[in-house]
C-alpha cells in the first residue's frame, strides 16, 4: 500500500492499495484521505484492510469494461 503522511499538506493523512488489471498491471488505486488528528497509527493498519478487498471488484469491472472495448474495437 501507499501511505502520504503531511507530504501534501500537513494535516492530510491519505492511504491507497493497487487496484490490478490484468494485461494492464497496476495504473490504478484505491484510496481514502482523512484529518491526521483523526487517525491513530493502528487506523491505518484497519484501512489498508479494508481497502484491499475493495480492490479486487474494481480491478474485475476495470478489466471487463477494458475486454469490452477491446471487442467493440475488432
């Protein structure tokens, strides 16, 4: 995972997973910004958890849209 602590602004915490897409690798993310005051250390960790099965029906709807226009191509 990704994890932007301050590097924007300093208060913006944000945290981002991969979202895959087969034949195209990884030109995607999934992610979630909040308040640094708001989050404990361990917040991160139970983000990132919940991010990454996320990940996995937009990298799937992602890749059919992708097969789609491919086949609309041809």
């Amino acid at each position: 995972y990704a994890l932007c602590l301050g590097e924007i602004e300093e208060e913006l915490v944000g945290v981002a997973v991969p979202v895959k897409v087969e034949g195209l690798g990884v030109i995607y993310s999934l992610g979630m910004t909040g308040a640094r005051s708001r989050l404990q250390d361990h917040a991160i960790d139970q983000i990132v958890t919940t991010l990454k099965p996320l990940a996995d029906p937009i990298s799937a709807a992602i890749g059919k849209a992708t097969m789609q226009t491919e086949i609309m191509r041809i």
